[in-house]
C-alpha cells in the first residue's frame, strides 16, 4: 500500500467514524455503499466491486457497451463489434500480486482484446493495459490445477510495444466523472476525402489465412463509393480498423494487429455501386458480432453515416 493510498483510507474511516462501529454496522455500511453502487449503475452485481467497477470504468472510458451478466468469454462490446474481455485486480497490504483472475476457454478466441487494470487499495489506477488475444496468447501460462490460463501484468508485459498503457484515457474519465458530457468530436467521412490510404501507408499488414463468403450486400452511389475507395487510415489507437482500395477490392485490415478482416469487391452499373461479394475469415464466420461490424466500418467509420442501412 502506498503512503498517499494509506492516508486517504485512514481520512475516509476518520470522517465516517468507522472505529467507533460494531462488526455489523461496518458491513451494513459496506452493504449500502453497494446498493448505491447498484443504483448509480456502476456494480451489477452485490459480491466484491471490482470487476463490475472495473467493467464500468473500461466501458464508460472507451464508450464500449457491456454485455449481459450470462455472455460468457467477453465482457462489453464496441459498436463495431470488437469484443473486450475485463479484468480487474486490487492490490492491498496483505496480497500485492498483479495476477488477473482465471481466463477460461481461452483457445476459444471469445474476445479480441484484453484490458487489465490493477487498483492500489484505495482504487487509484495503479496499471491499466490493453492487449489483442494473440499477444495474451504469449504471455498467458495454462493452469491445469484450474484449467484456465493465469496472466501477470509484469513489467515485460506493460513494457511490450504491441501493450497500449490506458492509464491516462481511464484517469481522465474518472476526474471528469459527473461533469457534463463531452461532445463526440469524432471525424466524419467528409473529413477525410483528401486522404488516400494504400498498403503502403500501414506496417505489419497480414493477409495470411483463410477466407468464406458473407451474406453482406449493399448498394451506393458514386459519390459514397469515391469516399469508400480512399480508404480509412486511423488516427489513434481509438480508431481500430485500417481500410484501402486495390484492383476492384476492400481490404479492411485490424489497425493494432495488421490482420485482414475482411475482403469486399464492387461493382458497377447505371444505379450505381454494389456489393458483388464480401468475404470474413474463417475463424470469425461463425460470430454474429463479426458479420454485422463489416456495413458498420463502411456506413459509420468510412462514410461517416451514423446508422447502417439495410
């Protein structure tokens, strides 16, 4: 515990009188301050509150949707349906370690990145990192006693180029809780029609692996297919997604990792642009969430349009 965590837990029990209170007033007290939790929306549940804290803190920093309590191998969801497991840990006096909890199935690829937090005792934001499955995959050692795999946020995890350190976007929602919402202030199609993307631009592109056929068909005009051929390049680590034109195709690439998605081939005739076949790869064809964040990269993140048309 460190020396300024120590003073503002002692303030708080000084201010509250807790030393003045029975065994059972200290737990109705922490019983109350979860109902209020609950109220606020910020604990789900009533066990510990971390990881529903944590899931709340991740979800509301990064505009992410959680998902429901019985969705098993991820916790919340970006609108274009990239998946997130969360996990929360709380340092104390008696227990420092950094491990995460259990990570189960993890073969299953049910998430697409990882993002751990781990709190001093009086949840100041001691570490906060986010990580694709595949570097998880690295450093993530199985468990057979639990059958699952067991992750440390180690230095030589945090200090991995491909770990993104999400400390200040998370300390900034938590100052700035309760204040009036901010403006999105994102970037709409219009914003970039000057800008070009081609392979050249983007590094560590994969195209590697196995692609099947998407039932996605959808039509534009000419004006909307010239603003999709210029591609997307992305900005922050916020914008997920790398998107070029070349030879009749789409080539919509992970931004963090460089491995192709999707695949999309247009063509032309008097009404227009269409989509004469889009194809996923293999692995994810099976993933609800996967096939309908393909018309979202093209209506929302490239065209700018805030609702996909069907």
């Amino acid at each position: 515990m460190t020396e300024s965590s120590d003073k503002k837990l002692k303030a708080i029990a000084e201010t509250h009188r807790f030393r003045e209170m029975d065994p059972v007033d200290l737990l109705r007290t922490f019983a109350a301050v979860i109902a209020e939790l609950k109220r606020r929306g910020i604990a789900r549940s009533i066990n510990n509150p971390v990881a529903d804290y944590t899931e709340w803190l991740v979800a509301e920093s990064l505009g992410l949707e959680l998902a429901g309590n019985s969705t098993s191998g991820y916790d919340a969801v970006a609108e274009d349906g990239t998946r997130y497991q969360v996990k929360g840990r709380r340092i104390g006096a008696e227990t420092k370690s950094i491990q995460l909890s259990a990570l189960r199935n993890l073969e299953r690829r049910q998430f697409d990145y990882l993002i751990g937090v781990v709190f001093e005792p009086d949840f100041t934001i001691r570490h906060a990192a986010l990580m694709s499955h595949e570097v998880v995959l690295e450093y993530a050692k199985y468990n057979a006693h639990t059958n699952s795999h067991i992750l440390y946020l180690k230095p030589s995890v945090l200090e991995d180029k491909r770990v993104q350190d999400l400390r200040e976007k998370l300390n900034d929602f938590t100052q700035d809780y309760g204040s009036p919402p901010k403006t999105d202030g994102g970037r709409s199609g219009a914003d970039l029609t000057a800008t070009v993307a081609t392979r050249d631009v983007w590094e560590n592109l994969d195209f590697s692996g196995a692609f099947v056929d998407m039932p996605y068909r959808d039509r534009f005009t000419v004006e909307e297919f010239d603003r999709i051929s210029r591609g997307f390049i992305p900005e922050s680590m916020d914008d997920k997604w790398f998107v070029f034109y070349e030879d009749s195709t789409l080539f919509i690439h992970r931004s963090w990792t460089g491995l192709l998605m999707y695949r999309v081939q247009f063509d032309q005739s008097q009404d227009g642009v269409h989509v004469a076949r889009a194809e996923i790869r293999d692995e994810y064809r099976g993933h609800d969430i996967h096939l309908k964040a393909l018309p979202w990269v093209i209506r929302a993140l490239i065209l700018g349009q805030h609702a996909a048309k069907h």
